[in-house]
C-alpha cells in the first residue's frame, strides 16, 4: 500500500485503536472503558476501510458500535451498584504475562514469516460478498440465522423474571 | 529498515496491529473482575481475529480472496449473538447473586 | 462518472456546481501537488454543502420556519419582533445563547458531559458527504452509501447516552435510557424497509439509487409507499421529534437527557436536532423523491436546487406532525415498533422482493410493470392502514374506564356508554 494517504491513516488509526483498547484496561469505570471500547471498534472499522471492505466496515460501524455496545451498556444500567467498578483480580499478572508472551511470538512470527503476498487489492465489491454468502457459503449462512434465532428466545428466556414468567402463565 | 517501515504499510503492519489487538483483549478477558468487562475484553478479541482475517484476504495470494470477507461476516454475526447471551447471562447472575464479580461466582468451590 | 444529461461542462453551468471546483481541482493537482488536491476536495465539498444548504437550511427553515409555522398551527403569530418578520430572531437566539453560561454539574462527570456535544455534531457534519446533489455533486461517492448513512446515524445515540450519563441526574438518566432504546427498536424496521429499496434499485450506493429513479421515470416513494411511510415514522422516532419525544418529554422527565445542559453546549444539542433532521430529509429525498431528478425537469433548474426544495418539503411533514400529533407514551411507542412496525416492514420485503423477481424475470414491458406494481403496493399501504385503523386501532368509546374517569370529574358521558 503506497502513497502518503493511507499509510498516514494507517498510523492514525493503529494508534487510536490500540490507545483505545489500552484505554479499556486502565479506565476504572466501566463507563469509561464502554466508550473506549467504542472508540476502539470504529478504529478497526477504519482498519477495515483501509483493507478495502467498505462494506464489512459499515457494518462493523453498524453491528458493534450500535448494537453490541448499546447492549453493554443496558448490561452496565441493569445491574447497579455490582458493576461501575472495572478492577481486576488477582490473577491479572499472570493473565497480563501469558499475553504478553504471546505478544511476543506473535510479533516473532509476523517479521520472521516470508509472506507471499500480492501488492494490488483483489478489488473485492460487495456485490461479490454477497454471492459468496449466497452461494458456496449458504448453508453456514443460514445456520447462522438459526443460531441469531436461537440466541434470541435463549436471552429473552434468561433474562426474563419468575414474577414475569408467572404473569405471562396467567395471561 | 526502519523509515521503510514506515513510509510503505504491508502486510505486517496489519498483522502487527491485529496482533497487539488481541493480546490487549486476552489481557482484559483474564485479569477483569467484572463479568461485563470480561465480555469487553471478548468482543476486543474478536475485532481483532477480524482483522487479521481480513489482511490476510486483502494481502494474500489466493483464487478466492473473498474467502475471509465471507468469515469476517460470520464472526460478526456470532458475535452479536454472542453478545446477547452473555448480557442476559451477566444480569441473570445479578439478580440471584447481587454481583457480576467473577471472583465471587465460586458456589463450587467447598 | 460521466454523465450525458448536462448540456455542457462549462464553468459557468450552474445547473452543476461540480463544474465550478473540478477545473479548480484540476490546477491544483497538476500544479501544486495531488495530496494537496485530495484534502482540497472534500474541504471544498462540505464548506460549499455547508453554505448552500446546511446553515441557510437549519436557521430559517428549522429554526425560523418552524417556530413561524407551529405558531399557525396552533393559532399564534410565532417570532415576529427581532427584524422585519422576526426574520432575525434566530441569530438573535444564538447570540442569547452563547452569552449564556454553560454549567456542569459538580458531581457529574466533566468530561463525558463536555465530550457529548462535540461527538453529537460530528456525525451530523458527515452524513451529508453522500447526500448527491447532483450528477457530480457529491462530496464522496461511495458504493455502501447506504449503510455509511445508517451507520453514522447510529453514532448520536452515543452522544445523547454520554449526555444523560455524565449530567448525573436521574431525568437525564431515564432520557438516556429511553433514547436507547427506542434508537434500537425503530432502527429494525427502518433497515428492514430501506432493505427493500436496495433489493428493488440493485444498489447501495445513494447515487446509483437516484439514477435508477431517473432511468425508470418513476420515485421509490411511489413505487413503495409502505416503506417511505415506514422510513418517516422510524426516522421520526429516531430524531425525537415531537410525537415521538419520549426522550425529552418535557411533562414527564424534565427535558430528558438536555436535562442539566445551559447555554451554547444546549445550543449544539437543538441545532444539530434539526441538522440530523435537515440530513434525514435530504437521505428521504434522494431514496424515496427522486433525489436531485424529477422527471426530466432537472435538464432546467439546477438540480441541486430540486434537491434542496424537496428536503424543505419533507422536513415540512416534520412540522406538521410535530404541530398536530399529541405525544405517545413510551410503552405505546415500543409496542408500535415491535408489534406493528416490524410485521408489516417484514411483509412489504417479503413484496417487494417478488415483484423485483417477477421484474427481472420480464423481457418486455417492464416500465408498465412498474406501474401496476405502483398501484398494488399504494393499494396494499391503504389496505394495511384501513385494516388497522379499523379493527386494531384505539376506540374512545369502547373503554369503559375511561367513561369512568369522565363520570368521575362531572364530565359528560355520551348515552348508552353510561358507567355501571
């Protein structure tokens, strides 16, 4: 990828992306971290533009940051006092050591591979994302919409009170 | 060495950034103590698969680059689910316990 | 894109502004350098959308127009004072507003409530870079127009959420919820009928919708009244509008998440109110009325001016639901959307995607098609409206409580509905 405008948008982006999900781990409340989560979501978006999938990239926008985060924050309003705070355990630093090791060979193997890549972009529209769904990928496609059903009635379910679930026995 | 890593982006730039991505997100979803910064951490990682799957798509030399758009899609659509289950799960936990501190979910523990 | 419609690509065309800043462009870009040009583009974009139509739009059809309009509606005379007309009662507004001092609450949380402003007019700015305002006005064409704008029009959500929480006060807070809320229950439908134009046009892009419409002589509102009706009472619930305010309900929650907000950082708030509708008005306009074409027409008058006069003509059914229409309460309104909205958006998808096969599938006469499927769709949008308004809808008469709550304040109660 060539030219001053993507590679300075690539380093922007990076650096408001990785400073977001930094942000997640250090806020202490959980509202901040929310908001940098959402921050760090449209930093990959933009990641995605980059990688010219426009579409995937809208939406990610429209998927993640309009739906997922407003769940999480429901999630944070629904259960008060138990979760403003954002501390960790005890077992943070070996949690922190693991991935930082795993960092490392991440970053060992990425220089050290000699990848075989292509210089110009495949030139992916949507419309060809669209016929991969509904063709050589259909059966996944339509597990996936049984599997969002089944999540669906399965959060109703979990989330629903005994005093509702006895109101709706009488109705 | 270095000013060309810089001045042109490839593949390991994109790599590079998916990987911190999902170290970030492995370190969130271990050390939190809240159930629902744990989902956070969780949802980091995915982006973060998403994103080297996508590189990789764009970058890589194949017959059928739109393999990993195709996978992205998915990822996106488990995770949304994904997503959902773990809230409705978080806030029936709170009602029963009072609390979404992993550290205190420990009925098992004699 | 070249497009054959103009009569000319002199600079002096007005009938396309893009004539005027592509030459511009041009120099720069051979001259000077192409990075230079490339930033140059879109600057030259926003602040030309931004003069023409953004800021004359929001002072003095949103805020002017408005106040004058609701104020014949209900009967009064509306801003007549500040310059002939009232005409400069808008400036005057925003010159009363920035004297004012803009407070934060001591126990909030300062910089979520001082970010929540900048975030809510961001997007505003930049979902106007895919509106078309003519066959090259466009500030970027992109190929998922369409859910760029639907994803940009999710971010203000955040915005009033990050309002509602950082004022630390519960009105603010139950606005934020509600907004929330009803931001992800009207967004289901609305997707699902846009979903229908997209299937129907084959294109994502604003652009290519337009030019669809253009082709085939004929508007997507016509062709498909239940999803522009679907689009305006979605929308309408998204922005807040009057009706629909729930978010802001001054009778119930004070003003909702605007709650503990003075001065211009409320100021920020109400203008961009109106520049989302102004952008959401535009979007109806270029979907659904045709966008900067109407019918040959715009071989004529500029068509960026045909744009503009369409957006103000739908941001007209804003006022006047606005000024006519009591507000819902909030359980009504999330009933409507998941109850009835939704079945219905889901049935017109379902028929709009068997006339696109039955469309495609033609050799011949496929301008009559539309037509005919014109007619059966406006038939089916009044079908579902009478058969809902006659054995679903809300019957004074039937509710015995309420003749109960009438007995009870000494009112009159109509014969043969006396309480027992």
């Amino acid at each position: 990828m060539e030219g001053s405008g993507p590679v300075i948008a690539f380093w922007m982006l990076a650096a408001v992306t990785l400073v977001a999900a930094g942000g997640v781990l250090v806020s202490r409340n959980l509202l901040h971290a929310v908001l940098f989560l959402i921050l760090a979501f449209i930093g990959v978006a933009g990641h995605f533009v980059l990688l010219s999938a426009e579409f995937l990239a809208m939406a990610q926008v429209i998927i993640y940051v309009g739906a997922i985060s407003v769940l999480v924050l429901f999630a944070i309003l629904l259960t008060p006092r138990a979760s403003r705070d954002n501390g960790e355990t005890k077992a943070f630093p070996f949690g922190a050591l693991l991935a930082i090791a795993l960092a490392a060979v991440f970053l060992f193997v990425i220089n050290d591979t000699d990848w075989r890549t292509v210089s110009e972009s495949p030139g992916l529209a949507p419309e060809a994302l669209g016929e991969a769904l509904l063709t050589t990928w259909v059966l996944p496609f339509e597990i996936a919409s049984v599997l969002l059903t089944a999540a669906l009635v399965g959060s109703i379910m979990l989330a629903r009170t005994a005093e509702e679930e006895a109101e709706d026995a009488l109705a | 060495m270095t000013t060309l890593f810089l001045a042109s982006v490839g593949i390991e730039h994109f790599l590079t950034v998916g990987a911190l991505l999902f170290c970030l997100g492995l370190m969130i979803a271990l050390g939190k103590r809240n159930a629902i910064g744990v989902l956070m951490g969780v949802e980091l990682m995915l982006n973060a698969v998403n994103l080297t799957l996508l590189t990789f798509s764009r970058f890589s030399e194949s017959d059928r680059p739109i393999a990993g758009q195709t996978f992205v899609a998915f990822i996106i659509t488990v995770a949304a689910a994904e997503a959902a289950v773990a809230l409705a799960l978080a806030m029936s936990v709170y009602r029963n316990r009072e609390t979404v501190d992993v550290d205190q979910i420990n009925l098992l523990k004699s | 894109m070249a497009l054959p419609m103009l009569a000319t690509d002199n600079w002096y065309d007005i009938r396309d502004l893009a004539n005027l800043t592509n030459p511009l462009l041009d120099f720069v870009g051979d001259n000077i350098s192409s990075e230079l040009a490339y930033i140059l583009g879109p600057l030259i974009g926003f602040i030309a959308s931004f003069l023409i139509f953004v800021l004359p739009s929001q002072l003095y059809v949103g805020v002017y127009g408005e106040r004058k309009l609701i104020g014949r509606i209900q009967s009064r005379l509306g801003p007549n004072r500040v310059g002939p007309f009232g005409l400069i009662q808008p400036i005057a507004d925003a010159i009363k507003l920035m004297q004012k001092e803009a407070l934060t609450p001591k126990l909030g949380d300062p910089i979520i409530m001082n970010l929540a402003p900048i975030i809510f007019v961001a997007p505003a700015v930049l979902l106007f870079a895919v509106i078309p305002f003519g066959p090259n006005m466009i500030v970027a064409n992109v190929n998922v127009g369409l859910l760029y704008f639907l994803a940009v029009s999710s971010l203000p959500v955040l915005a009033a959420f990050m309002a509602g929480w950082g004022s630390n006060n519960k009105y603010s807070l139950f606005g934020a919820m509600r907004i929330v809320a009803m931001s992800i229950s009207y967004e289901v439908p609305l997707v699902l009928a846009l979903l229908g134009v997209a299937l129907f046009t084959d294109s994502l892009s604003l652009q290519g919708m337009v030019l669809w419409q253009k082709e085939w002589d004929i508007w997507v509102g016509f062709l498909m009244p239940i999803a522009f009706v679907i689009y305006f009472i979605c929308v309408s619930a998204e922005l807040n509008r009057t009706p629909t305010d729930i978010a802001e309900a001054e009778s119930e929650i004070v003003a909702g998440y605007l709650t503990e907000y003075s001065g211009m950082k409320w100021g920020l708030f109400y203008g961009m109110d109106i520049g989302y509708a102004l952008a959401a008005s535009a979007f109806a306009a270029t979907v659904f009325l045709g966008g900067w074409s109407m019918f040959g027409l715009d071989k004529f008058i500029p068509p960026w001016l045909l744009l503009v006069v369409k957006t103000h003509l739908f941001y007209m059914l804003f006022i006047w639901t606005r000024g006519t229409l009591p507000r819902l309460r909030i359980d009504q309104l999330m009933a409507f959307a998941w109850k009835f909205m939704l079945p219905v958006a889901l049935a017109n998808l379902l028929l709009v995607a068997t006339e696109r096969m039955l469309w495609v599938d033609a050799f011949d006469s496929k301008q009559a098609m539309l037509y005919v499927f014109m007619i059966v769709n406006i038939a089916a949008a009044v079908g579902i409206v009478y058969v809902w308004a006659r054995f679903l809808g809300y019957d004074p008469d039937s509710q015995p409580t309420k003749a109960r709550l009438v007995k009870e304040a000494g009112g009159y109660v109509p014969v043969g509905r006396e309480v027992r």
